[in-house]
C-alpha cells in the first residue's frame, strides 16, 4: 500500500537534499468552480507554499503571490490564473475582488503572467488558481495527502537525486510486504523527453505521408502535362513553324506546370488551414487546446509545390520541344 507523505519528510528531504534542490513545495491539485457575479468557471485548484512558483518557473503581471505568512494564518487569498482573467472578469481589474471556491470567499491578490516559457506544459497551466496549503486542508478536511514536489539546481543529477531521496522515504516509512517502496518518483525531464520522442516519429511519419502524396500529385501532373501536350500538337507545330526555338517551348510548358503546382498548392493550404480551424472549434468543445499554423510551414509548403511542378513538368517540355513541326502540323 501507499503510505502518506508528511511534514516531516518535507523537512528532511530539505534537510538532506537541500545542496540539490532549488525549490520544494508540498501539491494539492484538484478541481473547482469559480463563483463571481452568478457565473461559475471550471479550474484546476493548486493547494502548496510560495515555493510552488519557483517550481512552475511562472511570473506575475500584477498583485503578489502567496507568502509564508498566508499560509501560516489561513488566509484566503488566491492567485489566478490569466486565462481564467479573461474568462471571468473581462476586462476589469481583478485585485482585491472577491471570488468563491468551495463554499468559502477568496480574495483575488495575484495575476499570473501569460508565461510561455514556464517548464511545466501549457496544458498543465491553464485555468489555475493558487490557493494556501493550509486553507485547503481545512475547508476539505485532507491532511497529508499531497505529492512532493521539486525543482533541482540542474538536470543532470535528476536520477541520482531521484534514488537518494527514494531511500530517505524507504528508510521513514519501510517497504511493501512485497519489498517494494511505497512511493513513487517521477521525473519531469523523462515525460518531456518522451513527448520529444513521440513529437519526432510523429513528424517523421506525416513527412513520409506528405513525400508520397506530392509523388503521387506529381506523377498525376506529368501526366495531364502530357496529355496537354498531346491535345496541343498542331499548336506546337504551329508554333514552330512560325520561328519558336526549342527553348521557347520548354520555357512555355514548364511555366504551365509550375504555375498548375503552385496555385494548387496555394489552394491546399488554405484548405488545410480552414480545416484545422474547423477542427479545432469541435474539438475545443471537449478537450483544451491551441495549434497554430506556422509560416515557415506555409513557405515550405510553396516551394515544394514550386519544385514538384518544375521536376515533373520538365520531361513533357522536352518532348514538346522535340516535336517535328511538320509531323506535329500534319497530327490529327
């Protein structure tokens, strides 16, 4: 069975890991309704110390943050989230106004900054309110019953600092029957590492779906190409006949080709980006997320038309410039 972080681990995991560790806060998270003026808006509840900031890596646009003195003497006082300023509040100033949780009146002090460069995933940020560890603990009755967490000096002690404070714990509160710890350790850096890693074979995957269908576009347009050319033999004759050069006509079709590509591929991102918001806008009903379509991507995306056009358009230009005009005038 899972035995129950204490106090008194937080104490000692400071005491004896405190040269590794820049920050240690205890974590309550659950969920909650925002009451204010008869609306009501879903939050994540984060239950801990000051210290939770310098975990989450987060600034403030105004107000303050939670102090040790709030802690401390029950204060009920909450920083918020701006995602949730917005939701709330549009517009006015929330410093000072009073919001409900759980039955109980908060005091708005703090207004978290949009902050993208906070370590922990934007999923995880969104829609959070801060409220002292202590203030929780009363109004739910829990006790003891948070996860740890902390934020070291640097990564590269992650697993070491990992086994030192399992065997503290190990020691404390002694194994399962099964001699197993009753705790369990979780590093950030491997869930970032294995988003890395699934980010990259996805990626690899859709650049493989995409390579094949521009070969498959580009065989298609080599072909309608030809067939153009086919379709506009006594053209090309006609054309020679009245003086055009051999590079004349290569010049002619590949600019056909190239503008069929890209205007296609213009057509395609477009239809891409209208789909994505479609998308988006159900699926925003049921999930919390953003995506955006970079530019870079919308640049790459051209000129990999611009090329396939070109590659593909090359062999029928050269067969149109290769005709015999006399063969191609007399072609019924």
């Amino acid at each position: 069975s899972m035995a129950r972080i204490g106090a008194e681990d937080l104490e000692i995991i400071k005491r004896e890991e405190g040269d590794s560790i820049r920050a240690l806060a205890p974590r309550y998270f659950y969920s909650g309704q925002l009451g204010y003026r008869g609306k009501e808006v879903d939050c994540n509840v984060l239950a801990s110390t000051p210290e939770i900031y310098e975990i989450y890596g987060v600034q403030l646009a105004e107000g303050r943050f939670l102090t040790g003195i709030d802690i401390e003497k029950l204060q009920q006082v909450m920083v918020i989230n701006h995602d949730l300023v917005d939701k709330i509040f549009k517009g006015e100033n929330p410093l000072g106004k009073k919001i409900s949780l759980y039955s109980n009146t908060f005091t708005i002090i703090g207004v978290l900054a949009p902050n993208e460069k906070s370590i922990i995933p934007a999923s995880v940020n969104k829609n959070n309110v801060f409220i002292p560890i202590s203030v929780l603990e009363r109004i739910t009755g829990a006790e003891d019953g948070y996860i740890i967490m902390a934020r070291l000096k640097n990564r590269q002690i992650m697993s070491s600092a990992i086994s030192r404070i399992q065997k503290l714990l190990d020691a404390r509160h002694g194994l399962t029957d099964n001699g197993e710890s009753r705790f369990y350790i979780r590093g950030w850096v491997d869930g970032l590492d294995q988003v890395k890693i699934i980010k990259i074979v996805l990626m690899m995957l859709l650049s493989g779906v995409a390579s094949l269908t521009l070969v498959v576009a580009g065989i298609g347009l080599m072909n309608i190409m030809l067939v153009i050319i086919t379709e506009r033999t006594r053209e090309i004759g006609l054309r020679k006949a009245l003086g055009a050069r051999k590079i004349d006509i290569l010049i002619q079709f590949i600019i056909e080709s190239i503008v069929l590509c890209t205007v296609g591929g213009f057509l395609g991102v477009l239809t891409g980006y209208l789909s994505c918001e479609i998308v988006l806008n159900i699926a925003n009903n049921f999930v919390d997320f953003k995506t955006s379509v970079p530019s870079w991507a919308v640049i790459v995306s051209i000129i990999f038309t611009f090329a396939v056009g070109l590659f593909f358009g090359i062999y029928p230009a050269l067969k149109a410039a290769r005709m015999d005009p006399v063969e191609a005038l007399g072609y019924e």
